[in-house]
C-alpha cells in the first residue's frame, strides 16, 4: 500500500530528514519518500495508520494538509 500526504511547512532538507524519521517510525511502514519542492510524503506499507503518520508528522513540528 503506498499513501500519500501534503507536508506544509518544509522548507529545507532538515525538515524533510526530521519528517522522514518520525514517520519511518510508525509501525508498518517500510519506506517513506520525502519531496521538499512538493511537499508531498509518500508512506509505503502494510496496514499504516493514517493519524498515526499525521501525528508522526506533527511530532516532527509539520502538519499534513491534504
């Protein structure tokens, strides 16, 4: 299963690490994608929890906005 998620607030490549590592974190997640010019955070995974990335985004001090 892959999802995907917009990130606001990212605006360099520290965010995307600190984004990237919280999120790698939540159970089930195999890979995650980062895009800084796009936002845009790709979860690879099985039976990933959608508010446990939110709330693994908001933990890296970002919010997932579509």
């Amino acid at each position: 299963m892959i999802a995907t998620y917009i990130v606001a607030g990212m605006t360099c490549e520290h965010c995307v690490a600190s984004v990237s590592e919280e999120v790698s974190e939540v159970a089930g997640v195999e890979r995650v994608d980062v895009d800084l010019a796009t936002g845009r955070l790709e979860v690879t995974g099985e039976r990933v929890s959608a508010d446990a990335v939110r709330a693994a985004v908001a933990e890296a001090g970002y919010e997932v906005v579509g």
